[in-house]
C-alpha cells in the first residue's frame, strides 16, 4: 500500500516523457516555411535566357519575346512564392502541360531549369512542321520568320491565335531589355479560317532575318577606381563598354576580388547602370568593402543575343582602415 503513491508518480512521469517525445518528433516532421526567393537580375534573366537558346539552337531574342509574353521575365510572385497563373501555368515560361520526366518541383524552385523545359517545348512545336502545320522557307532554325508557327503552337495552336504577332512585336521593340530585332510575320491576310493553308510549306515571309552565333566580343576598358580606399565608405566605380548599344541591352557586371594571401577570391557582383555615350557605352556602380587589404575589380559583359562575354583588365584598389 505504501508503494502505490510512488508508482502513480512513476507512471505520471512516463505519461509526460511520452508526450513529450511525441511532440519533439511532431516538431521534427512539421516542415519549415519555404524561404521567400526573389528573381534574378534582368541581366542575369537574359543570360539563361541566351544560354537555353544556344544548346536548343533557337533565335535567342524568340526566347526572351516568349519568357516577357508569359511572365514579364519572373520567376516568383512579389511574396518570393512561384509564380503560378490561374491555368496552372508554372515559372518564367508558364509551362502549363508538363513534360514526361520533368520535375515540377525544379520546375517551380529553378529558373534555369523552368527555362530549359520552355525552350525544349518550343523546340518540340517546331518539329510539328509538315504535319501539323507548313514549313516556313526550308525550314531554317536560324532564321527568325521561319519560328512563326512554333511560336503559335507554343500558346496553343487555335484557330486566329494572336500570339505569334505579339512576340514577333515583343521581338522588334526589345522591352527595354534587349536590343530589338525586326522581323516579319505571316501574313494575317494568307489565313484561311484561322490557320495555314493545309500544304507541305509556305514562302518564308520577307524580308527575312537571321540570328547568327558568331557574336562580336564587346571589349571592355579597366574599370576606373580610385587606389585607395577606406574600408566601409561607399566609392565610384566606372568604365566602358564598345560598340555602344542601346542604354540597357548591354549589361555590365563588376566583380570584387579580394586577395586572401594565396588566391583572388570573388566577394561580390554588382550589375552596374549603363549611358550610351556616342560610340560607347558608359557603365558604373557605387559600392562599399568592409574588409581591408587588396581588392581587384573586373568588369564583365553577360552573354547576350547581340554579343559574346567579355571581361576587362583588371584594376586593383587597397582598402585601408
């Protein structure tokens, strides 16, 4: 009898291990709350963008038209989440019926990934041609007019599908964001009912414009900077950038390069602001190094439809205290 006191207490106390156990591993099972994720720069966007294109041997500036139609080049809403329309359209390139094989997780989290699955769907569409729809021309994949009607299919291949007409104008006036192409559409007047005549090919429309990948390589001066500086303060950066293009289609990168006794380890990337400035085009950037000792600077030119990277000499700055 005088026990049965001590055993309660014994069976209260594993009584409250247990459910403090049980809530420690509910603990553990509860995933966190994804992290809010924010796009890449427009400089980095059309990067990826230029780099699908290549491996998939599409007109990049078709690409970029697309990814601007379908999201305005984002990836994630402004709540960091990714961006999914109503239709169950899916990233950058709103990819709306999934491939076989694709990871629609990656297809959500990854731009670079979302990008590729859009590139690999237009490259699909354009192997409709002959039976779904006419070759353009002889079927030419670096000619721009000759994509007319994998761009169409690309949206849904409907009948009056307005879509190509608008990336082909997405294309011509560059959105700011890359320096526009002419090219020219099928004619709205050679439709009947809504599509392509039912034959084998049509006549590429003209004039005709083609994308070629042996880019000229920008060549970009040493950044100007002042040889020292004081570590925490903000300071001037700048250099330039020929042949001028327009203000925003050339985007230019600084990278920071601190000396870390054995190696020149990249700290940081700045994308810098552009001025076209009659052959040239200026770039600069105002930052601040919290860590002192030798730093070097180079800029760098993103990959683009217009031009192959590029870097400069290097300058170097110390950052004293």
């Amino acid at each position: 009898m005088t026990r049965l006191p001590q055993l309660r207490v014994h069976a209260t106390v594993i009584a409250a291990a247990a459910l403090l156990a049980a809530a420690l591993l509910a603990a553990v099972a509860v995933p966190a709350p994804a992290r809010a994720t924010a796009n890449p720069t427009p400089a980095e966007i059309r990067a990826l963008l230029h780099d699908a294109a290549v491996v998939h041997d599409i007109p990049p500036k078709i690409l970029y038209a697309i990814a601007w139609q379908e999201s305005g080049w984002r990836q994630f809403d402004a709540d960091g989440d990714p961006l999914i329309s109503t239709d169950g359209g899916i990233g950058i390139m709103q990819v709306t019926t999934i491939p076989d094989g694709v990871d629609v997780d990656l297809l959500k989290t990854d731009i670079a990934y979302n990008i590729d699955v859009g590139a690999g769907i237009l490259e699909t569409k354009w192997g409709y041609a002959p039976s779904v729809f006419p070759v353009i021309g002889d079927g030419a994949r670096r000619c721009y007019e000759d994509w007319f009607f994998a761009v169409w299919a690309y949206n849904g291949w409907t009948a009056g599908n307005p879509y190509p007409y608008l990336i082909w104008g997405h294309v011509a006036d560059g959105r700011g964001l890359w320096t526009g192409q002419p090219v020219t559409a099928y004619p709205a007047t050679s439709l009947v009912d809504g599509f392509p005549p039912v034959v084998a090919s049509v006549a590429r429309p003209q004039p005709e414009h083609w994308w070629s990948a042996g880019l000229p390589k920008p060549a970009l001066g040493v950044p100007r900077v002042q040889k020292r500086v004081a570590a925490g303060a903000r300071f001037s950066v700048s250099g330039t950038l020929s042949p001028q293009e327009p203000a925003g289609a050339h985007s230019v990168v600084l990278n920071a390069y601190r000396w870390n006794g054995a190696a020149w380890a990249l700290r940081r990337t700045l994308l810098t602001t552009n001025q076209d400035s009659g052959e040239l085009t200026r770039w600069a950037v105002t930052l601040a190094l919290g860590k002192t000792g030798r730093w070097k600077l180079v800029a760098a030119a993103l990959p683009d439809a217009d031009h192959a990277p590029a870097t400069s000499r290097p300058a170097v700055v110390t950052v004293v205290r």
